[in-house]
C-alpha cells in the first residue's frame, strides 16, 4: 500500500461524508476524531451556506474551521469568525444580475453566511420539478426576500455565491452556456440540478489553500474527498485526492483513489486505510 504524510483532510459534506440521509455514520465520526487525536488537521469544505449546515457537522469533536460556498468562506467556529473570504466582485455581480435579469429561473444569493430566495418562489416551492428533500431543504435553509436581484446589488462585494436551480436539463444546458460568457467569474455545480457562480477566483482548492499556509501544510501532505464538478479543483491540488463510490464520473478521473460509496462509509475506510494505520 503506498504511503502518505496526511497532515490535513479536507472533506466535502453531501453525498461524501454524510449519508443520503444526511446523516453522519458512528464509524465516519469515529475515524474523523481519531485522526484529529493524531494532530491531523479535519477541515468541511462544502458549498453549502453556512447557516445551512447541518447539526451533524458539529457532532464531530475537534472539528474547528469550516469551508463554505465553495470556497467563499472559512470560518472559525470556535468563536464563529470569518477568517477568509472571497466574494464576487462588485463590478461581476452588477453584470450577472443584468443577465439574470432577463431569464425566470430560480436563483438564491449566499450573503454573509445565509442563503435568499425570491419570495414567490420559495412561495411555490412545492409545486417545482424537485425531489421532496430538496424541497425541503430549501424551505428549511433559504430567507425569502421580495425583489432579490436588487437585494443582491445592495449587498454586492458580500455575495458568496450564486446558486441556479432549473427543473429540466435543457435550461440548465443553455443557461450554462450563457454563464461561460461571462468574465470574472467561475461556474461550478454540486448537484444535476444546479449551477453555481463565485468570484474569479473562488474555490474550494483556493479556502483550503488558505488553510494549508496557515497550519503549514503542504499539498502533498492534504487528503481531499469528494462526489462532485465543485469537489474537482480541492481534488487536484491534493497529495491524495480520493473520489467516493457514487462520485460523478469526471470527478473519479480527478482522483487517484476511489473508496466506498457515502452510504458504506467510504470516508471513514479511506481516513482508516491511509490515516490511522499509518
């Protein structure tokens, strides 16, 4: 078995660490606080807002920063400061809502940790074309506010994130090609049903990044665990980049080692195989 230095995991949360009921199995918080009792590092790095994370995260003993909306955030949460961020600029945001402007899909802003919606259409959530628990999720982690797209201009510079939910493939396709035209942006997407727009240079590599100069960690010493296209960038600036059983395919090829699926524990295998038996 070839060795590695893991001094840090950096570990996206759905469908990598928890389950696909979102939960967090005994075996994967037992293998996460065992390798931080080893003084390695355990960082979440997930595009979720960071009010939306769910009480499972906080479960795990030791867990101490905490990456959100792709990489937008870091926040310290022994005392809930942010200690990076990289948002949208200005100038980027004010051109993406003049092209959001003029098509009617569901968008949500991450604004300082919270996640907004239009109220109409967290309104009529129930009647979309989404699965019940994204649904649900969205009724429990999103704020409504009328007029979003102005809502967004008048927090622009603190905008984390921009999430486009579509309920058919061929909107997504062609909104997808319309976000490659813009400048200063990235696109990304952790779901089939999403798009996702950061700032120039926002990533989850980039927040893990930030990390690793701050503990001294070298790439080669970081272990990275992911299922999705926002996972990839994290993924290839890793010593060890491992991709979950139920991982989409282009993120598998980005990996050099691919474990059990989220549903058997294929975090905690992997932190057991290359962490703890080392």
């Amino acid at each position: 078995m070839e060795k590695y230095d893991i001094k840090l995991i950096a570990l996206d949360l759905d469908r990598t660490t928890l389950d696909s009921t979102d939960k967090l199995s005994d075996r994967t918080r037992n293998a996460l606080e065992a390798a931080i009792k080893k003084g390695v590092h355990v960082i979440i790095a997930t595009g979720r807002a960071r009010t939306a994370l769910p009480e499972a995260v906080f479960t795990i003993e030791g867990v101490r920063y905490i990456v959100t909306a792709n990489g937008a955030c870091v926040t310290d949460m022994t005392d809930n400061r942010i200690i990076y961020s990289n948002c949208i600029d200005a100038a980027s945001l004010e051109y993406v809502v003049s092209v959001l402007r003029k098509y009617d899909y569901m968008y949500e802003f991450f604004v300082e940790g919270h996640a907004y919606v239009e109220k109409a259409v967290y309104d009529r959530v129930d009647t979309m074309n989404f699965t019940d628990k994204h649904k649900k999720y969205i009724k429990n982690t999103r704020k409504p506010v009328e007029g979003l797209l102005d809502f967004a201009l008048l927090n622009k510079g603190s905008i984390e994130n921009i999430n486009l939910n579509f309920e058919n493939q061929n909107d997504r396709s062609m909104m997808r090609e319309v976000i490659l035209k813009l400048e200063n942006v990235t696109i990304t997407s952790s779901f089939d049903h999403n798009l996702e727009i950061g700032g120039a240079t926002t990533s989850k590599a980039d927040a893990v990044g930030v990390l690793c100069g701050k503990f001294g960690v070298a790439p080669e010493n970081v272990m990275a665990c992911g299922d999705s296209p926002n996972d990839i960038a994290m993924l290839d600036a890793a010593g060890l980049s491992v991709a979950v059983g139920n991982a989409k395919d282009e993120v598998k090829a980005a990996a050099k080692y691919i474990t059990s699926t989220n549903d058997e524990d294929g975090v905690a295998k992997v932190v057991e195989r290359f962490v703890l038996t080392n």
